[in-house]
C-alpha cells in the first residue's frame, strides 16, 4: 500500500500546485504496477474463495399431496 499511498500524495501535490502532469520514474511506476497487481490478484482469490464455499440448501415437500 505504500506505493499507492505515495501516487495518491503525488497526485494530491499536483491538484494543489495546478500542474498538468504527475510525472513516476520507472522505479516508482514499476513498484506501483506491482503492488496494484498484488491487490487485483488478491481481490480475485477472495471473490473465488467466497463464490466457491456458498452452500445452497433446497428442500421440497409435497405437504399433503399423495
């Protein structure tokens, strides 16, 4: 999380200055790609875990019908 943070701070800074542009270096840029990848992929992992254990139970009865 600490290289979003940084791009949000990044980008924050540039709002405040009224600059066009939110320049990375490609250290940064590589590091933030990384980390978004991270959180995508575990995101993903999560959704499939929980979709995977949803139990449905059905039960029909006729009650009083032979």
């Amino acid at each position: 999380m600490l290289q979003i943070k940084r791009f949000i701070e990044k980008v924050s800074l540039s709002e405040g200055r009224r600059m066009k542009d939110v320049v990375l270096p490609l250290d940064e840029a590589r590091f933030l790609r990384d980390e978004l990848a991270k959180l995508l992929s575990d995101l993903h992992e999560k959704n499939s875990v929980e979709k995977k254990e949803e139990i449905i139970k059905v039960q029909i009865t006729g009650g009083s019908f032979k």
